[in-house]
C-alpha cells in the first residue's frame, strides 16, 4: 500500500515538473552566430538537417555549417513565450543582377554605366562562387561599350537584417569596336544587403579597373597603348 503511494506521489511530481517546463525543443547553433530552436524533422548524415520553428518556417542547414546541436525544455505555457528571429539559410544556387555607375578616377579613368549578371553556387552561407556577363557603356568623347565576361567569387557575413558582405570579380571585356581593343576587367568591392521579400536588396561600392587602348603619338604617328581605365563605382541590385 505505501509502495503504491509513493508510486503515485513520484507520478504526480514528474507530470508536474514536465508541465512546468513543456516538451523539449532541439536548438541547432550554427558557425555563423546564428541559433535555430523547434524541431529537427530531417537529418541526412554528412549532407543537411531541416529544422521547423515554432512559427511553422523550415531552414535547411547544410552540415557543413552547423556548429553543434543541443536540446532545451520550452518554456511553460504561463511564460510570455520570446519571438526568435534566424538568420536566413542560403539557397543552393543564386542569380544576382544589378546597375551602377562609375566616376572616373586616375590618368585615364573614363565614366561608365554598368550592368552586372551573375549566377552561381552557395558553397557554404558564407561563401559564394559564380560566373557573369552584363555591359560597361563608357561616356566619352567617342562612346562605346565592352561586354565582359568574368568569374565572381562572394565573402557575405550573414545577418539577422543587414549582411555585410565583399566581392570580387575578374574576367576579359569584349570592346565592341573591335576584338583587337578587349581586355583584362577587375573588381573588388564591398557593401551590404537585406531581406526584401523572396528576394534580397544589395548595395555596394568598389573599384574598377578595365584594360583598353588609348591613343599616342609616337615618332609623328597614331598608335594606341593598353592602359587600364580606372573608376570609383557604386552599385544597386537584387539577389534571388
């Protein structure tokens, strides 16, 4: 008989304490800062886990990312619960497009109005590599444009709001004037981007370097000498 009371007086303790602190909650910490709480409802060995927040939003990690992974009791129901917000998880692949505008800087520096596309893979949320193509338009005395095409690599500091990120871009320029006028194209720059939506508003600003040839007179002739046009660009553009 006493044996049955105890039974029952641990029974009534251990729902009690259970109720007072909910049901457990696995909470995934990721390299970046970043921590995820609710349910992990998928986890594929040495490739990803997916997590389900308790407002019903699924984040797919990839392992690659994932710092280590704990378990914690909920709060009761008689606590305000607290509002988690996660940094987002990257997509797989990317598209990034975006316009701007660079003032001329140095000896032969010339303004120029770019246009940047860009696709790639998310290696990891930090790192992304990709290949472009778009149009520099330059305005001088004689207007032209060169076509590049470029290999872009991305460092982005991922972020609850606004992610800082670099990036770098080098490739060859196609001169529409002619093939023999092509050259090296080269730009790094920095900036920052946030959520709009599905998809993200990028902002940022480097330095351009653009290989092509300028007119000298030497020896009382026209000949022309690759140099390399340099300018102070500011960028705006959409990641998908």
């Amino acid at each position: 008989m006493k044996l049955r009371i105890w039974a029952l007086l641990l029974f009534a303790w251990v729902t009690t304490a259970w109720s007072q602190t909910g049901l457990p909650k696995e909470v995934v910490h990721l390299k970046n800062g970043s921590v995820l709480r609710g349910t992990i409802t998928e986890w594929v060995p040495e490739v990803s886990l997916t997590i389900q927040l308790a407002d019903n939003s699924v984040f797919v990690c990839p392992i690659g990312d994932v710092a280590k992974v704990t378990r914690e009791f909920a709060p009761s129901s008689s606590e305000e619960p607290k509002v988690l917000r996660a940094a987002p998880v990257s997509q797989e692949f990317e598209f990034f497009a975006s316009l701007g505008y660079g003032i001329s800087s140095g000896k032969y520096g010339l303004d120029v109005m770019n246009f940047n596309m860009v696709y790639g893979k998310n290696l990891t949320s930090a790192h992304f590599v990709g290949g472009g193509t778009g149009l520099r338009y330059f305005l001088s005395d004689n207007e032209f444009a060169m076509l590049p095409v470029f290999a872009e690599y991305r460092y982005r500091m991922q972020r609850e709001s606004i992610s800082p990120y670099g990036r770098v871009a080098l490739g060859y320029s196609l001169n529409t004037q002619g093939i023999e006028k092509s050259g090296v194209l080269f730009n790094p720059r920095i900036g920052v981007e946030f959520p709009a939506g599905l998809a993200r508003i990028c902002f940022d600003m480097g330095y351009q370097t653009q290989q092509m040839p300028f007119p000298f007179i030497e020896n009382w002739s026209l000949v022309e000498r690759f140099k390399n046009s340099e300018a102070l660009c500011f960028n705006l553009g959409l990641v998908f």
